[in-house]
C-alpha cells in the first residue's frame, strides 16, 4: 500500500495566513509524529486565523481509499486557498497516471500526512506492506533541494528504502528474488500523449523481472538514447503513436545499434533472447 499526500495542500493553507515556511516546517513535524492537536496548536500560536484553524481540523479528520469522495471532502475545505486547489489537482493528475499506466498499487489517500523532512514541495509517499506495522519506504516531490546544494533548477522526485525492513517483509511473505540479470531497459515515449503507455510497458517487463525505466526528462530521442548508451542501457523501447496505433513499438538493441518493430505483449521474450511463433 502507498499512503500519499500533496504537500502543497498544507504549505499553501499555512502560506496564505502568513506562516513562514520555518514555522510551517515545525508543525510538519508535529504532523509527521501523528500530534494533530500539537500541529493545530502550533498553528494557532504562529497566527492562523480562526477559519484557518477550523479548515486545517476539518482536513485533518479526511482519509480514505476512495479517490473521488476524498477528493470531494478535501475540495469542501480549501475552496478558498487557490494554490492548495492547484495542488489537489496536481496530486489527481499523478494518480489518473498511475492508474492509466497500469500500476496496480493500492493508494491510500490522508490530508493529514507530513514527512519530517523539510524540502518537500508535491506529493509525499510512504510504503507498506501488510506484514509490518511500519514504513518501509518514503519519498517524494522536492523542487528545490538541487539548487540549494549548488545544483541548477532541477525538480526532482526521491525515495529511501529500508533494507531491512524489506528483507523482514520479505522473510515474512517468503519471496524468493530472482537472480540479478544483466538486461537493463529504457522505455521513450515520443510525445506527453504517450507516457501512460510507457508506463504501462515498463509495468509489463517488471512484472517479468525485466529492470526498466523511463524517460521522464523530454529530451529529444537522440539525447535519450545517448544517455541510455552512456549509462549501458542494453535495450530501448521507443514508444510513438504511429506504432501504437499497431500495438508495437520500437525495440532497439543498444549494442548491435539494431532496432525493429515487436508487439508490445511480445516484448519480454524479444528482450530475454526466447523464440516465440
């Protein structure tokens, strides 16, 4: 299970009533501890209206699995902090993706939800698995944590795994992970109006151990697959709407530089090197 939040939702509310973000960051912290009260306290000490107060309460009490009637509720409170709408709509977008991409995770959605540290900017995640009462990994959206240790402007999304936590999970489930191969996939969609079959192509190789990746930078395909070659990518997945329309793609062989049009279902054996009518 993924439990997710938008930052921008809370970090707008509190803006809006002129909390500076070092105060906001400490009432992160009180939310990241699970402190409600303490979050709502330290949000009154800091200035927050009466209103503000209320609607962070009303926000506070809003969870669930169902994405439309969580969306409703949240809309309910924050219709009068534009930006934080703007960030609820951002937060819908990466799930109508997820889903659109075939990514059957199951998402569970809390207004309530901060992480500790300070440099998130979007949606905020953490992992779970049925048999530990614990995280066993979290990350999100952070805009600004580049620039600030002398990097450019680069937006950037993050995440930590607990090793051991995951080998205890593992344990427990009994899986048996297969042996490291040394294949390594790039899928490139040709156009924004193809990432979501991207998506769902990079979905079909994991789910046959295949190691796969996606082009998220919207460099053209000639940058893409030089980087791919530079980082020893084996094999690209170019995906454009021509082929799509086919229910192929193009399959190229970073080695040999040999590239030819497979059907999508086809891709796993083509890649592993297995004969198929």
């Amino acid at each position: 299970m993924l439990k997710i939040n938008h930052i921008g939702i809370l970090r707008s509310i509190l803006g809006r009533e002129g909390v500076s973000e070092e105060r906001q960051n400490m009432i992160m912290q009180y939310l990241d501890k699970k402190d409600l009260d303490g979050a709502i306290r330290a949000a009154e000490e800091y200035g927050a209206s009466n209103v503000c107060l209320k609607s962070l309460k009303e926000l506070f009490s809003i969870k669930g699995d169902d994405k439309n009637e969580v969306f409703k509720r949240i809309s309910e409170v924050i219709y009068e902090y534009p930006e934080a709408e703007e960030s609820l709509r951002n937060l819908g977008d990466i799930i109508d993706l997820i889903r659109i991409g075939g990514i059957n995770a199951k998402l569970y959605l809390e207004a309530s939800f901060a992480r500790g540290l300070d440099y998130y900017t979007g949606i905020i995640f953490e992992v779970y698995v049925p048999e530990l009462n614990i995280a066993v990994g979290g990350g999100g959206r952070y805009d600004k944590l580049i620039e600030v240790f002398g990097g450019g402007e680069m937006p950037a999304v993050g995440a930590a795994l607990g090793v051991d936590r995951i080998i205890i999970a593992m344990e427990r489930q009994g899986v048996n992970p297969p042996k490291t191969r040394g294949t390594r996939v790039l899928v490139v969609p040709i156009g924004e109006g193809n990432v979501a079959e991207a998506f769902k192509i990079s979905m079909i190789l994991k789910r046959h151990s295949i190691p796969s990746e996606i082009e998220v930078m919207r460099r053209g395909l000639s940058r893409a697959l030089s980087d791919a070659d530079r980082r020893n990518i084996t094999h690209t997945i170019i995906v454009g709407s021509r082929e799509l329309s086919e229910g192929k793609v193009i399959l190229r062989d970073m080695k040999s530089e040999s590239q030819e049009m497979v059907r999508i279902e086809d891709l796993p054996n083509k890649i592993m090197g297995r004969q198929f009518n």
